[in-house]
C-alpha cells in the first residue's frame, strides 16, 4: 500500500519546526531527508526512522518494523507527538555523515 499524500502533508506540518525536512517520492512511498541527509522515510502511511544509538536512547519504546521485504529494521515514530519527532531527527541527522557531493556527468 503506498502512502497517501494527506498522510505526507500531515508529518511535514508536525516537521515544520525544523528547517531543511524535504521529501523525494520513491515507488509509492517518500524518503525524508533532513539537511541533506537521509534519516527516515514514510511507508505505508507511517513515518520510519533510522535506528542510530540516539534515536534509539531517544525512542526506547518504540516499536520497529522493516518498510518494505529486505530491508533493515527501523523505529515507529509517534507522529503525533511533533516536538519529540523533531529532537528525534535532528539527533539522527547530526549522527549520519555528511552527503557526499555529486559528481558531474560525464567525469569517471
């Protein structure tokens, strides 16, 4: 089941209090990206997090779930509750290292 976009317009509104969230729509579901980074993405209507040791001190109850077969394990977030999610990003973010710049096309 892919995520609607009133579910995606939803968690951006409860984002809204950081700067630089954005989405990148990939097969039915989006990525979510804070700073540049990747840390999370909503599947299936629900909003998943990289488990990084932050998040996973920050978020200690809650549940994980895989977003799609395959893939790796990640943290349920409470939507609902904007202010926790948000310290919850920025602290996955500040963990992850910095995106690697893009090569121009046609460099080898």
């Amino acid at each position: 089941m892919a995520s609607s976009k009133e579910y995606l317009q939803f968690v951006l509104e409860q984002l809204s209090a950081l700067d630089d969230v954005s989405v990148r729509p990939m097969m039915g579901e989006y990525v979510l990206y804070h700073d540049g980074k990747v840390v999370g993405g909503i599947y299936d209507d629900r909003l998943l997090l990289k488990p990084t040791p932050s998040a996973l001190a920050l978020l200690k109850d809650a549940p994980t779930d895989i977003p799609y077969d395959g893939a790796k394990e990640m943290l349920v977030a409470d939507v609902d509750d904007a202010e926790r999610t948000c310290r919850v990003i920025e602290a996955i973010a500040a963990e992850l290292p910095a995106p690697k710049p893009k090569r121009k096309k046609g460099n080898a």
